[in-house]
C-alpha cells in the first residue's frame, strides 16, 4: 500500500512575532496624548472669518502632531495585518463571530457615511484632518476604528493583556503625578525637555483645574472617568506586594488626577460606576452575607452623606439656591437675565422673563434728553449721571439696567461683564455681536422661554445642545463634514451668550459625541453608533453577569469603563486627546466580551 507524505510546511510564526504587534499598540495608544510638536498652519479664509483671526498662522502643539501619530498607528497597523496574512504560519486565528461582522458592518457604514459627508461639505478641505480648535477630522475617524480592529484582533493573548494591564498601570501613575505637579505650578509643556522635542517656545500658563496636555480639563476628566473602573479592577492579590502596592498606587493617583480636573460629570460618572464595581467584586467574594450587606449600606451612606455635604458647601441660603448654584454658578445672578432683543424701526426693545424695557429715540442724535424709556410699556424717567450721559431707572425692574449714551451708539449695562452694543446708523438700529459683527436682528436658536432659561445650565450646555439640534435639519442622511460645527451653530444670540458667560464667545463644538456624530457624519451615523454601543453593553452584561459564565475582574472594568465613555460623552465631545484610548479599550472589550483570550 503506497504511504502518502504530508507536505511540509515551514512555520514562520514566533511568539514574538504574535505579542509584538499588541504591545507596540498599547504603548502608541498610552503616549499619544503626551506627545507634541509645534506645526505652524496656513489657515483658510473660512475658518479665520468664522473665528474673527487675522491672516496668517497658527502655531498648533497638540491636534495636528497627535493626529498624525495616530495615522501612522493606523497606517502600519493594516499594513502589519497584510503581512500576517501573506507571510505568517500558521496564520492568527480571526475570531469572526456573527455579532463581529454585525459591528463590523455598522462601523464600516459609519466610515462610508463619514466619507461622503467629507466629500459633499461646503468645508471638505477643512474635514479631511481637522481645522483650528476643533482637534479631528474624518481622517481621524478611520484611525479609531483601525484602533479598535486592532485592539479586537492582535490583544488575544494573555502574555499581551497583561502588558496592556501593565502601561495602563504606568499611564496612571504618570497622570497622577503630572496632575500634582501641575496642580503645585510645574506644566509639562514648560519643562525644559518637552519644549527641546516639541519645538516650543514661551509658556503655558496654570489654570485653577488641572489640565495636563489635554487641552481642557473636561477633556483630563473625560479620560480619567474612563480609566478609573479599569485601573481599580487591576488590583488584585496575584503576584508578588510589591505589584499589589504599585496597583493601588497607580488607582490612587488616577482617582487624584480625576478630582483635581474638577469636571462634575467626570468625577461623579467615574467614582460612582468605580464604587459600583467594588460592590460587584465585594460580592463575587467569599464574605459573608451580613458583611456584604453592611458594605452595600456603608457606601450607600456614604454617597448619601457625600451628595449632601457637597450641596450643603454650595452658596446660597435655600437648598433650591444651592441647587441652582451648584448647576449653574453664580456668575449671572446679578443681571437682568435678557431673552430677547428686539431691533424695530427707532425703537430698541431689551426683555427677560417679566420685563420689557425699551429705548426709542425720534432721529439720529442720541442724548438722554431726546430718548424715551419705557418699563413694560410705561414711560420712565432716567435718573442721569453726573457725567450727563449715564443713565439709571428706580423702578425695581430696571435695577440691573444702565444705559449709557453716545454720539452714535447706547451701551446697554445689564449686570452683565460685557455691555449690550447698539449703533445708530442710516435712521436705524444695530446691534454689535462676536466680533463687533453688525446684526439686524439678534437671531434666537429658540424662543421657547422656558428653554432659553435652561440655558445657562450645565455650564451652557443646554444652549449648545439647542444650538445643535436646530442646525440638523439638513442632516437626516448625511452631515455637514468632521469639524465643521463652528460653521452652522448660532454664534449671535447674544442673551444666551450673556447669560451664560457674561460675556461674547464662540462655540466649535456641541459638548456632546452623539449630536457631533450626527452633525459631522449625519443621524444615520449616530444611529450606527448608537447600535455598536448597544450591541457591546447587551453582550457585556451577559458575558459579566450571566449565570454560566465565572465572573471576571478586568472584563467588569473594561465593560463599566467603555459605559463611563459613553455617558460622560453626554456632556463632552469626540477629541484626539482622550478617542483613541476609548476605541483600544472597546477593542479589547470587545475580544473579551465575544472570545476571550488565549492562554
């Protein structure tokens, strides 16, 4: 009988070659938000009128240098996977599930929808990587969902999810010190070091609320939230003290950096799914019932006694002031709260919830002589200032209200730190928005009064929020392109804008992933991401929770961190600062949530 012969196949796979791509990645992923280079850009005449800048320049140290680092991740990633394929034997296994392909499937028709909302923006040249403080384009977008496919595909060993555990280790630490040293007046963009590799000149000043190189704290807090669930479900007894020691150091300086960002959300959104999980891994030990109940009664005490004692620290002398306070601050308390300014033939019309207060005037000389005031259609008479051109109101209504008259213009002093400008010109009134832009009328994003109330809530969230929505209309397929939100928003409803700031601004971005998703790329992207984020929380609840399955430390945290990232992401945006660790660790949540890891 004739022997048949296998033929042989000459292995090219070496552990080092399938570690070594995952480890690579974890290390890019946890230096990317250090790393800086300063670029001088050319910025386009779009986007210096939508910012009132000057011709010329700017000298970007963060987005730019950041994004192209992550390109360059993204880039030699699938360039790595092709040789895998071509070179390697045995080839890797590819863990292709039904529910992988499904999120596979949605986020390659993200990509698509992204790309032709590129292509067919008015601003597709600004899109491509971003424009001035607006920190990603769509370029940017391919690279997290490369990250998160690569994270999925080459963090499926043991050997390679314990070095992720590890830089996540080292990544706290170093957050925490940087936090405290920033926090005692050391900036890392000042030490001598980073300024020789980044090519930086002059310093970054110290604010109030840690930062880091995060651009905002809302962005460090963001990124700590995330973290902080992860990095506590680290500790463990295994291993030697001294790993145990530097777990709980590294938690420890996480949980520090968090609170010295002094971002609300964050910290209540990342301490309280952290306390969460230490709940569910007080139950998956073996204590006794009386014990885990007492530990479910002390941390519910706790944040009880804690949400109390916080409010109760609030200024104010009823608890509904502290309330507002604690929501809104103080800052416009003192003022005459506008809502709306009306701009009608020669008469200027100033109103808040209670109160119309008019300015009307019979030709082009302006003296308070020759004006006439109005209180909710009765005449009033100004009391006039030594200087003969402030004028004052005694009526209780009006006792946030000056107005001081010029040759040509009123100054509206409404308690507020920026005065309301109108200029009298052609036998009309206009009124002086961001930039000193002229304005026929002072557009409203709603006129709903209730709403334009709300706005200052939430640090003006609520406005931006209201901003955005109005401006989806043409959004119900594709968007208006990666980064161009400062484009369409309202930038002149100049109550809102006082109200919450006291002073003009301008918004680039709605403080919220889900509406930038749906104003960059369109409402079916949001959509498709919405349906990713589902599909991951319904099979990491069954896979962390379900009755057959042993519970699991790391895959908890993983699971509450992805869930940290995306109710923060309620309050903040998508950025090149803190995205691209949010989509490595829903790659590897991900792996865990559907295959595991390979002994």
């Amino acid at each position: 009988m004739e022997q048949k012969h296998r033929t042989s196949v000459t292995l090219s796979t070496s552990p080092r070659k399938l570690t070594l791509p995952g480890k690579i990645l974890a290390v890019c992923l946890c230096i990317l938000p250090f790393l800086t280079r300063s670029l001088t850009v050319e910025i386009p005449q779009a986007v210096r009128s939508a910012y009132f800048l000057g011709d010329g320049g700017y000298s970007d140290f963060e987005q730019l240098f950041r994004e192209f680092f992550l390109l360059g991740i993204a880039a030699a990633g699938v360039i790595w996977f092709f040789y895998e394929q071509i070179a390697l034997r045995p080839k890797r296994k590819l863990p292709m599930t039904r529910l992988t392909a499904v999120v596979f499937i949605l986020l390659g028709l993200y990509l698509l929808l992204g790309l032709l909302s590129t292509i067919t923006s008015e601003y597709a040249t600004e899109s491509w990587l971003g424009i001035y403080m607006l920190y990603e384009g769509y370029l940017a977008l391919v690279g997290y969902v490369v990250v998160f496919a690569a994270a999925w595909y080459w963090i499926d060993r043991k050997e390679v999810l314990d070095f992720v555990k590890s830089c996540l280790t080292v990544l706290s630490i170093v957050l925490g010190v940087l936090a405290l040293l920033e926090r005692s007046g050391i900036c890392y963009y000042n030490s001598a070091i980073v300024q020789f590799l980044g090519g930086l000149q002059g310093t970054v000043g110290v604010g109030d609320a840690v930062s880091l190189t995060f651009g905002n704290a809302d962005y460090l807090g963001m990124y700590c939230a995330m973290l902080l669930p992860v990095v506590v479900s680290l500790i463990t007894r295994e291993g030697t003290t001294k790993r145990l020691l530097v777990q709980i150091l590294a938690a420890v300086l996480l949980a520090t950096a968090l609170l010295l960002s002094k971002v609300m959300n964050a910290i209540l959104l990342g301490f309280g799914l952290t306390v969460v999980f230490l709940l569910i891994w007080a139950f998956h030990t073996n204590w006794k019932p009386i014990v885990k109940g007492c530990l479910c009664g002390v941390t519910a005490a706790a944040v009880v006694f804690g949400s109390v004692g916080f409010l109760w620290s609030r200024n104010g002398d009823t608890l509904s002031e502290k309330f507002r306070h604690t929501m809104i601050g103080m800052a416009q308390e003192e003022t005459f709260r506008i809502l709306s300014i009306d701009l009608n033939g020669n008469t200027v019309s100033v109103k808040n919830a209670n109160t119309t207060f008019s300015v009307a005037t019979a030709g082009n000389n302006l003296t308070p002589q020759e004006l006439t005031f109005t209180c909710n259609g009765t005449e009033v008479t100004p009391q006039i200032d030594a200087d003969g051109m402030t004028c004052s109101f005694a009526e209780p209504e009006l006792k946030h209200c000056q107005v001081q008259v010029q040759s040509d213009r009123l100054d509206f002093l409404m308690g507020y730190a920026t005065p309301l400008e109108v200029v009298r010109q052609n036998g009309s009134w206009l009124a002086l928005g961001v930039g000193q832009t002229p304005l026929t009328e002072v557009p409203e994003v709603s006129s709903s009064k209730s709403l334009q109330q709300s706005y200052p809530y939430l640090n003006g969230r609520v406005f931006v929020w209201a901003n955005t929505i109005s401006a989806l209309r043409d959004c119900w397929i594709l968007g208006h392109g990666p980064a161009t939100t400062i484009f369409y928003l309202n930038q002149y409803d100049l109550p809102a804008l006082l109200n919450i700031f006291g002073v003009y601004a301008l918004y680039n971005k709605p403080h919220n992933w889900y509406l930038q998703v749906a104003q960059d790329t369109g409402i079916p992207s949001m959509l498709l991401i919405l349906g990713v984020l589902v599909l991951f929380f319904v099979c990491g609840f069954r896979k962390c929770f379900g009755k057959q399955e042993k519970w699991d430390a790391f895959r908890t945290g993983l699971l509450l961190s992805v869930l940290s990232y995306a109710l923060t992401a309620f309050f903040n945006d998508s950025l090149i600062y803190h995205a691209p660790m949010f989509w490595f660790l829903l790659g590897i949540g991900w792996r865990q949530m559907t295959v595991g890891t390979e002994e």
